[in-house]
C-alpha cells in the first residue's frame, strides 16, 4: 500500500432503504493533512465513523494505519485518536486528570504519562492551569488541550471531526498551527469541518455530496477546475447539487 | 493492559463522585434522612389519641375503666361529656378522634340481663388510624371485663380470649418493617438512578463516543462505573444497619455476613437495573425520571414497606413478584428480624441471583448492540 495510511475502497453504508455513503473510495499519505468536506447530512460523519471503527460498513474495504477495519477494528481503534465535535474533555476533571485518563485507556505507563505530560503542558503554556478543572478553561484553551489529547498516544491517524467549531478566528489559526506540526511529525490528519478558510490549510480535500465524493484534489486544482478563485464558490457549485439536506 | 484501562476508569469515576460534593451529600445523607423520618417522624403506631368519654352515669366500673384508659399511652382523655348529642360536635370542632360510649346506667345493668355495652366512634377519615386505635380501645376493655369476670367467678362473662404473641417483634414497634424497606428503597434508588444518569450524562455529553473511540471494551466502560456506586452503596448499606442497631435498636438477629451476602446480589442488580436504563434512557433527565418512576413506586408499592402485598388483588401480587426489593425485603427481615439461618432465605437468595443475572445480560447485551 506505499505511504498510504488511509485507502478506502467502495465503503458503502446502509440504513434501511437510505444510502448515507455511497461506495467512496480515496487515500490518504503518511503525514497528508486531509480535509473531508460536504454539507450537513452528506454522509461525513458517517464515513468517519466506520474508518473509527465505530460502525461496520454496510460493503467495501478500507485500512487504517495498516489495519483493516471489518477484521481489526480494536487495532485500528489503538492506533487513532479522535476529537469530537462537541467538545469532549471530561468538565469535572483537571487538565492533567483528562491527560492522565485518555493516556491510561491507550494503556501507557504512569511515568511516562506524567513525563509526556509534563512536556506538553510547558510548551502549551498550561502548566500553571495543570489543576485547574477544564469546565472553567476558555473554549479556545479547550479545543488546543483537546486535541493535545486525541495525540498524546501517538496515533497514526488523528480524525478531527469539526474541531474548531465555535471559536475565534485566532484561536482557529493558533489551532491550526498545531494541526501543521502534529503533521510534521507524521501524524496524518483527517479533518470534517465547515470553514472553507481552513480546506484552504489542507494538502487535500474531498467533498462529499448525497454520500458520494464528487471531488476530491488539492485547493488550488479544484480552485482551477472550477473555474473561481474562492473555495467557498467550489463548495457552492458542487453543494447545490445535493438532493437531500438535514 | 486491560486491568490498567480498568483502573484508570475507576479512577476517573470516584473522581466524578467525589468531585460532585452536593450529590454526596445527598447520596450518604438520604438513608440518614429516611431512617430518622420513617424512625421517629412517620410512624404507623398511634399515640395520645385524642379521646372523649360519654359517660351518662358514672360507677365504680366506668371511672376503673376510664383511668386505664387515660393510663394508656395510646390515649388521652380531653373531654368527659354526658350527653349523646355533643358527640358530632366534638368530631366536627375535631376535639375528638375517638369517643368511648358508656350505655346509661352502665354499673347496674352490667349484672343484669339486660348488659351493658361500650360504643367506640371513630374518626374514620384515617381508615389506618381508626382500626388501630379501636382496636387499642377493644383490648383494654377486654382486659378489664375479663379481669372483673374472673374475680367474681363468672368465667362466662369473659367467654373464650384469645391470647395473642407478637413473634419477632413483640413491642409490635413500626421499624421492625420499615428498616428492610429502607433498605430495599435506597440501594435501588441510588444505583439505578446514579448510574444510568452518569451513563447518559457521558452519552449528552459526547465523552461517550471519545471512549468508544479508544481501545476500551465496551464492558470495561460500564464495569468502572458501577464500583463507585457500588462503594456508595455499601456504605449506606452499612449506615442503615448502624442506625438500625444503635438509634432504633432492632438487633441483628441472624448472620450479618448472610445478610451482607445478600445485599450485595441486590447492590449489583440494582446497578445492572441502572445500566439498563441507561440504554434505553436519552437525557439525564429521562434517565432520573425513568429510574424515579419505574423503581421508587413500585418499590413504594410492592416491596411491603407500606401495605401488606398478601392482601392485594391476584393481579397486583404477581406483578409484585417481579419486583427485586420485594425479594430482598423478605430476605432481609428473614434475616436480619426473625433471625433464621440463610438456609431459609434459599428462595430469595435464588431469586435475586437470577434476577441479576438475567437483568446484566440483557443490559450488557442491549449496551453491545447498540455501539
């Protein structure tokens, strides 16, 4: 499969007599900052939620950081780290509590959580805030100790599913430089979100229209192919296609 | 590994509780709180009963009885009237819960053929409270006539007394029921309740599908969280008994590890009961409303800690066969009241044994299916 992390194949989900994603195929590198576009009920979460191993898909294959996920998803499920778009920390918990936790469910040692911790909390500048229960933490700090979370196992792949809903656009970019240097280290990203600012900061996008990828390039390529300068206009042109809305 | 995810949960759960100082509060308070209501408040015996004596003729015989009575703790005498027509008065000012009616000329007609008769009124608005207090008020009148019957050699007049024992519970005091049903309510009521709402709140909350994410086991997840409520439990569990023993003084008459044994079974089925709840449940509200609703009344109901199960309806008694407290009120007064060895308590033990297990099963399986 070379460098690929992520390779789907025909993956298909069924409920009943509607097809939420309809035979999608694609691939992701080791380190691709990968965005997955489309408009509510285009299928996204769906989609996202079977490569978690959380829902088993209806047909097709796919591998996550080598695994497949019919036949291996607890190894895939090892191997990824997820943030929801609801914030998702534990409120009634202190910053290094939620750390201490998560890295606990991935089965780390102890003393290397609270080495790693440690590490972590100085550069993000939350040492001082270590004790501090993360309900009283601003929504900006949350979604960067979050996502400092969903990474500290050292996932393959890191899905983020609307990280940045909700906060200003500073906070956004401060998140987004963070998205780069998890990518740096080769950590691939898979990202929903509904900020066509932030598919320009993707190496590639999809977008998803009625459960289908009806585009799937780098910002600029699809920028070329259709034609306009915004993605916003990309997004417009293939979006009012779609049949069905939530 | 497995074990380590375990504990890191556990962890993470007692954070959740202790962490949560009101709920506490209420959660160690509230068995406190109904053993002292139920104990000394709310009490199904009935003292200083508001009593007027209709006496038309006073004699030796009326002023005998009338002192026992006014000696009794049951009664108090408020009021001595002599006319029958003060009597409504006396119900409708609510002076009087109960009058005594002497007949007229009460001593002289009592060794004519003629006889004479006592007429007990009650206020019968408290149907409860009017059949205990007439029958506290027959037994004193029995006693006398039987004692006045013997020294005067007229065994006749007494006729056939039935002598009544009080077994377990010879004072005949309230608690010897309520303290199993406290029991039975509190451990279903915090279990199910605290657990299906801190299992919702993870679902509202969206930290669900975090741990769902992750390499856990779905069983791992619930497992941790019974353990706190599990200890809270246990903790109550002993609270009440220590009330129990030491503030009501009903002893422990049989095994206490017995009756912990048994406590325990109930403790995970209530926790299994949560769990499966919980699947069902959407909100934390829902969740607190399914578990107020589907456990406290039938509880309430079904357990005999209010009314006597034997004497409903056919259909009542087997719905209440369905109900786990019912089963662990019978254990425990078997136990811990009547002081018979767990060997008696066989059936109950079965019974919430199945219970639980049947009842896990189909929550693990249901919390499964729907992942």
């Amino acid at each position: 499969m070379g460098g690929n992390v992520i390779e789907v194949e025909g993956l298909t989900k069924v409920f009943g007599d509607f097809t939420a994603v309809d035979h999608i195929s694609f691939s992701v590198a080791k380190g691709e900052i990968f965005g997955f576009l489309g408009a509510n009920g285009a299928g996204k979460t769906t989609a996202m939620k079977m490569l978690c191993g959380l829902s088993r898909p209806t047909s097709g294959h796919a591998t996550v950081a080598g695994y497949d996920i019919n036949t291996e998803a607890e190894e895939v499920k090892r191997n990824i780290g997820y943030m929801s778009q609801k914030f998702s920390l534990y409120e009634d918990l202190t910053v290094y509590e939620n750390i201490e936790l998560f890295a606990g469910i991935y089965g780390m040692k102890r003393k290397d959580i609270s080495r790693k911790a440690v590490t972590i909390l100085k550069k993000l500048g939350f040492y001082s805030e270590r004790k501090t229960l993360v309900k009283s933490l601003p929504l900006g700090w949350k979604q960067k100790l979050a996502f400092s979370v969903a990474i500290f196992h050292g996932p393959k792949v890191v899905f983020l599913d609307e990280p940045t809903g909700g906060v200003d656009p500073v906070a956004r970019r401060q998140f987004w430089f963070m998205i780069y240097e998890a990518a740096e280290r080769g950590i691939t990203v898979f990202v929903t979100t509904h900020y066509m600012d932030e598919a320009e900061y993707c190496n590639r996008i999809s977008i998803m229209v009625d459960g289908r990828i009806e585009a799937l390039d780098t910002p600029a390529a699809l920028k070329r192919k259709f034609g306009t300068d915004s993605m916003d206009s990309v997004f417009y042109q293939l979006a009012r296609g779609a049949k069905r809305s939530e | 590994m497995t074990m380590k995810q375990f504990f890191a949960f556990v962890r993470k759960e007692f954070r959740h509780v202790l962490r949560d100082k009101r709920t506490m509060l209420i959660l160690l308070g509230m068995p406190v709180a109904q053993i002292i209501l139920f104990g000394f408040a709310i009490s199904t015996e009935i003292r200083n009963i508001d009593t007027a004596l209709l006496v038309p003729d006073m004699g030796e015989n009326v002023r005998k009885l009338s002192e026992k009575f006014d000696a009794s703790d049951y009664f108090s005498i408020v009021t001595v009237i002599s006319d029958e027509a003060d009597i409504d008065g006396l119900f409708q000012r609510g002076d009087a819960d109960l009058v005594i009616a002497f007949s007229p000329d009460f001593d002289e007609n009592m060794y004519t053929s003629e006889g004479s008769s006592i007429r007990l009124i009650a206020d019968a608005t408290n149907t409860n409270a009017a059949s205990a207090m007439t029958m506290y008020a027959s037994n004193i009148i029995g006693d006398y006539v039987s004692g006045i019957a013997a020294s005067s050699g007229m065994y006749g007049v007494s006729g056939v007394q039935p002598n009544i024992r009080m077994l377990y519970n010879p004072q005949m005091r309230s608690a010897y029921t309520f303290v199993p049903g406290v029991m039975g309510l509190i451990i279903i009521l915090i279990c199910a309740m605290m657990t299906s709402v801190s299992i919702v709140r993870e679902k509202e909350t969206g930290t669900m599908e975090l741990l769902l994410v992750s390499p856990t086991k779905p069983i791992v997840v619930i497992m941790a969280k019974m353990v706190p409520y599990f200890v809270v439990s246990m903790v109550n569990y002993l609270t009440i008994l220590a009330l129990s023993v030491w503030l009501l003084h009903i002893p422990i008459s049989g095994s206490f590890w017995a009756l912990t044994l048994l406590s325990v079974i109930y403790i995970v089925l209530s926790l299994a009961l949560g769990q499966l709840i919980s699947t069902i449940a959407k909100t934390q509200v829902s969740a607190m409303l399914m578990s107020g609703f589907m456990l406290l009344v039938p509880v309430l109901f079904f357990s005999e800690l209010l009314f006597p199960v034997d004497s409903m309806p056919l259909v009542f008694r087997w719905f209440s066969d369905l109900i786990p407290a019912r089963w662990y009120v019978i254990g425990v007064k078997k136990i811990m009241i009547e002081g018979l060895p767990m060997f008696y308590a066989a059936r109950e033990f079965i019974i919430l044994s199945v219970m639980a297990a049947v009842i896990l099963g189909v929550s693990l399986m249901r919390y499964k299916n729907r992942m």
